[in-house]
C-alpha cells in the first residue's frame, strides 16, 4: 500500500480521490520511458494523454460530487467548505470543477464562494473580474445575490472574493459572516466555499463551523502523514463533519488492473 493510502487512512479520513487535470503525470494506463514521457515517442502528453487526463478528472469530479452532495443516506449538505492541507494541493481547481460539475447534474442554483482572501484565483479561473465579491458583501448593505457573478452553466454564480486589504482575513471571523452565510443557504441550493490551507491558518475551520461540512484537499507525493494528522486532530476537537477527502495528483506508474491488485 501506498504511502498517499496510508497517510489518508491513519488520518481517518474518507478515501475520495480525483486527480488534478493539469498534472504532470502519466495516466492509468501510460508507461514512461527512460526520457520521462508518457508514451515512450519523445511526444509527452500528445496522442490523446492529455485528453485521458481531462476524461479521468471529469469522470472524479463527478464521482466526488455524487458522494458528497447526492449519495446522503439524510439531507445533503447545502454549504460545504473545501480546504487543502497545505498550499498549492490544487484545492481551488477542485471546488471550481466541484461546483460546474454539480451545476450541470442539477436543475437547481449553485453558488461557489472565493473565501481564500489569502490567495484568491477563482476569478481568474472563470475569466471573470473580481468587482465586488465577499469582502464587499460583509461590508456592505444589499442582498448577497447582488454580489455574485452569473457563470456558466446559468444556474452556476460565483461570489468572488472581492475587495482585499491587509485586514481583510479578519472579516471572516465577524458577526456578519454568519448572517450572509443564511442569506446564502436561503438564496441558493448549494453553496461551495474555497477556504485557505487548513495547515496554516484557522480560516477554514471557522468557515467549517457554520457549514454543514468539510471537504479536505491532500496531494500525492507532498502531503506529508504528520501535517494531515495535525490538522485532523485539530478538525476533530472543532467537532467539524469531514464529508470526503480528496487525493489530488495521484500518478499510476504501473497498469492500472495490476495497481489494484495491490
């Protein structure tokens, strides 16, 4: 068994795995070279691996969001934070393609939130501004609707993060976030929340506790087994719902109908 595999399971975490479509790495049934390409011609991802990745991650963002949102034996959470373990584990590309891929399975609204004021990239991600968003939503007066950004699929909005100064983290821990939090459960039939890296700082965990639940973002190969038990203790003693967790750049360097023989 993997290192990644154990790292999830002495973390206690729910196995959910979905890999990044813009990885550099083979896919399930690509054998690498001596030169480091993926089809042994000196092409890399040419001649349909780079369309293998784009299948595979649709194919788990799918997977993850009828676990998450559709699978509930109960009532299927309506806000749900996503946090990685650390930085750069591909946390915000995975809620963006969360929430497209939830938006197109149902009829219902689906709002996706750029609360990582310490790094936001879900505008740039949509090729959207960033005109008015959170921050300004916490600030200001109006219907948080009118802070959101129409996307696409047309059920599909993003509330950007807004407005940033030096201050501006600290307007997650204010009254206000609770009361538009409602606005948003109320406005929309699920909302997905992009939160900063839960190893440093404390932004996703107090998101989590008005949330419905937690979705959390490793990545293979880097993730390392003390950090995610550090956070899950820490996740724990919030007394926070851990829906899923998500191993992000899983690479398959053997067939794949051998590595499940595994």
């Amino acid at each position: 068994m993997s290192k990644n595999f154990e790292l999830i399971q002495q973390a206690g975490m729910e196995r959910q795995v979905m890999p990044d479509s813009g990885m550099n790495a083979a896919s399930p049934a690509t054998k690498r070279n001596g030169n480091g390409n993926g089809n042994g011609n000196g092409n890399g991802h040419r001649n349909g691996s780079t369309l293998d990745l784009g299948r595979v991650a649709r194919e788990e963002s799918l997977k993850l969001v009828q676990r998450i949102f559709r699978l509930q034996a109960g009532e299927p959470p309506h806000i749900v934070v996503f946090a990685g373990i650390d930085q750069g584990n591909g946390c915000s590309n995975i809620c963006a393609r969360a929430a497209q891929t939830l938006a197109s399975e149902i009829p219902g609204s689906v709002c996706l939130v750029d609360a990582n004021l310490r790094s936001p990239s879900l505008p740039e991600f949509f090729g959207v501004t960033n005109h008015r968003g959170l921050t300004d939503a916490l600030l200001e007066e109006g219907s948080v609707r009118d802070f959101a950004k129409q996307l696409r699929p047309e059920n599909l909005w993003l509330l950007s993060c807004g407005s940033l100064a030096a201050d501006s983290p600290s307007l997650l821990n204010a009254d206000r976030l609770r009361v538009r939090l409602a606005e948003l459960r109320e406005e929309f039939d699920h909302v997905l929340i992009d939160a900063p890296p839960l190893s440093q700082y404390a932004d996703a965990i107090s998101l989590s506790q008005l949330t419905d639940g937690l979705v959390i973002v490793l990545e293979a190969n880097s993730t390392r087994r003390e950090s995610a038990i550090k956070v899950m203790e820490n996740v724990r003693r919030s007394d926070i719902q851990v829906l899923g967790a998500v191993l992000n750049k899983r690479t398959f360097p053997i067939p794949e109908s051998l590595y499940h023989r595994l």
